[in-house]
C-alpha cells in the first residue's frame, strides 16, 4: 500500500505518488509542494534564529503523510517538540511510522484529531507554540481563529492556500462568505490574492489582541504562501490593523492604488476620469515581507541540501529585489497586447523606466511582469518609445 521516497534529509512512506494528488487517495501527500516545504524548513530555523529560540515547540495540525513534521524535526536546530495531527486514522498512524523511520518519535506527538480542536486544546499559555503551519488543501480561513489562539509571543504563522480562484477574484462571492473581503479581477491576481489572504489574517489575529507582521509571502505553483511573525499587545495589533487598506482599479487605463477607506468614495479614476472602477479589500495594504527576514532565509536555503535550492535561490534573490517596490505589479504581454506592439525586452524597459528616476524591478509573481513607480500612462508611453528604438536599431 505504502512506498518509499526521500525528500531533503529524510525517508518517508507514502501512498504511491501521483502526477494530481486527491483527497480520495488514502493519506494525501502532494510531491509538488517540495519547494513550499523546503521554504517552510528554511523560514522556521530563520525566525528561531533571530529570536534566540532553542527549545521551540512546532505544530502541523494538517500532518496528512508527516513528511512535513519530521523534516521539521530532523532538519530545523532547536525543536524540542512538534505537534502533528490529522483527523485521518491512516493519516495518524503513517505520521508515527515515519518518525519511526527518520529516529524522530521522541521529539514528535502524534493526534488523532480535527485540527481545529488539537489547536483549540492548546490555548493555554504553557501549551502554545513558537510555530504554527496550516498547509490545508484550499483555503486556511477555517483554522486561522484557532490557531492565532494557539500562538506565543512572539512566534511564527505560516499559512498557504490553493483557493487561487476565490482569491482571485473568479469567485466574488466566494471571496465575499469566506475572507470576509471583496475581490478584484485584475492582472495582478497573484499579489492581488496573497493580500486578501494577510488582510483576512490580520483582522482574526487583532480580534484577540494580537499584531500579526508578514515577514515572506510568495506565490509558486498555484499556491500562496505568507509567514507573518505574531506578537501580543495593544500597540503591535493597532499596527498591523493600521496598515490595511482597499484597492482601487479602473479598467479603463490601468490606474492601480492602494488606499484608506476614506478616498475610495471617489467615483471615478483619478487618472483618466473613467467610472470603470472596481473596488477590493480590505487588504494588507503595505510591504510583503522583511528584507532581514527574507535574506536570512536566503541564507540558509545556501546551507541546508535542498531538493529545490536552485529554485527557491532565485525566487527569495527575487524577492529581495522587488520589496521595496510600489504594489501590485504590470502584466507586460497584457500591456502589449492593448498596445498591438511587439514586447520590448525586459532590460530595455527596465532600464528606460530607471533612466527616468523611478523604481522598476522584475517580480517573483510571473516572468511576464515587471514592479514600477511609473504609473499606467507613462509605462504605455515607454513601450511605444521602446519599441520603436529596438525596430529603430534593427
């Protein structure tokens, strides 16, 4: 029934691997998700390292396999305990068997239980978690009251979530019921989703006084993925709740920001006038991670034998160099299209738009994309002007 497989240091027994994993397979393992569970490794010894945390206590409520427990126990320095659990009997029973097989089991407790109550049962303060990871298949909203109870101070949340077509704004009403949160549908989808995600994060975390903080978000193989660094307080909460906000988008020109509820009562785009304008929000409305957090990351991604280091090298090189970008990124091929001009080369616009005094910068979210101050406008004026110079130097 079970066969083995090896996955960064470990050795683990599966259900035989499908190409599209399902949850009618007896114990669910999704072989794809190795670069999510490589950054995972890497972004908990990061955080424990900057926090000085030698004995942390990790849990995975959605254990499914274990694999994502035990590489935890086996390849991150300072746990003392993770927590994992599954409300599948098969599930429970292979998470032991792999501790077993990786020489983990004293460091690793296995439930039987909804995930839910395994987090709810360790809401007292001696029983929390330095690191919480809900990795579900679809969407975290349903753990997230329970596991921001669950979390010490400070400590690390990490969530993903596959609803990609909720986020995205496919499913508006979707969105609506499940993130409490009104979707747009743009081009930027991807960013566009990872701060609905954060947006809905941090108002479950501030209704029980805690600040949540992003420290990494990516998007990668039709998933998103946040960490957010929780700390408890009035003044942390306010912060975090302070920094959200509500995107204006107009259809017509492009124009994009993100802004106070307060302006978003203008009805019409402040750039071309047109009333094509949809709303979205609320959101995380500013940075999506730490340059710190995200280069120490960086750091031991070089160290640890990873299985998607090359990858996973350039995604967080990528990261670091879009961060202090403007939000919500151009779709260039879309652009051009409208346009019905050639696409110019990325280091030709790059460079023009830099020569112009703002900030422009490739992006993890697609390789068809770039970051830029420039507005709508003048990003269309500079792939004409492009374009015409490479025809011009042919």
């Amino acid at each position: 029934m079970f066969e083995q497989y090896k996955e960064g240091q470990v050795t683990f027994l599966s259900p035989r691997i499908q190409k599209v994993p399902t949850t009618s397979m007896p114990v669910f393992y999704n072989p794809q998700s190795e670069l999510n569970r490589d950054i995972t490794i890497s972004a908990i010894q990061a955080f424990l390292n900057s926090h000085g945390k030698m004995e942390a206590r990790v849990c995975t409520p959605l254990a499914g396999t274990g694999i994502r427990a035990v590489r935890i126990a086996k390849e991150v320095d300072g746990i003392k305990c993770v927590v994992a659990g599954d409300c599948n009997p098969n599930a429970a029973e292979l998470v032991k068997r792999n501790s077993e097989l990786n020489k983990v089991s004293e460091i690793i407790e296995v439930h039987h239980s909804d995930a839910n109550l395994l987090l709810t049962q360790h809401h007292r303060h001696k029983l929390r978690f330095d690191v919480i990871d809900i990795d579900p298949f679809g969407s975290p909203r349903s753990f997230l009251a329970a596991a921001i109870g669950a979390l010490k101070s400070p400590s690390l949340l990490c969530l993903t979530a596959t609803d990609m077509p909720v986020l995205v704004g496919i499913r508006p009403r979707a969105c609506v019921k499940r993130y409490a949160a009104r979707p747009a549908r743009t081009d930027y989808g991807h960013e566009h989703a990872i701060r609905l995600l954060l947006g809905c994060a941090v108002r479950e975390a501030a209704s029980q006084d805690i600040g949540l903080k992003p420290l990494l978000a990516i998007y990668a193989d039709h998933y998103i993925r946040v960490f957010c660094e929780a700390s408890k307080g009035d003044d942390e909460t306010w912060t975090a709740v302070s920094q959200l906000g509500h995107l204006l988008h107009c259809d017509e020109c492009g124009f994009r920001s993100l802004a106070s509820t307060i302006q978003l009562f203008q009805s019409s785009c402040p750039e071309c006038n047109s009333a094509r304008t949809q709303r979205a929000g609320p959101l995380w409305a500013k940075h999506l991670g730490s340059r710190d957090f995200i280069d120490a990351t960086l750091q031991q991604v070089l160290r640890k034998p990873l299985g998607t280091k090359r990858r996973l090298t350039r995604l967080l090189q990528r990261l670091l160099e879009e961060l202090d970008g403007p939000p919500m990124y151009f779709d260039l091929h879309k652009l051009c299209d409208e346009l019905e001009i050639p696409i110019p080369s990325h280091k030709t616009i790059i460079d023009a738009i830099r020569a112009k005094g703002l900030f422009c910068s490739r992006t993890h979210f697609s390789p068809h994309a770039i970051r830029t101050s420039a507005s709508a406008r003048l990003l269309r004026q500079i792939l004409l002007h492009c374009t015409k110079g490479e025809q011009h130097h042919v």
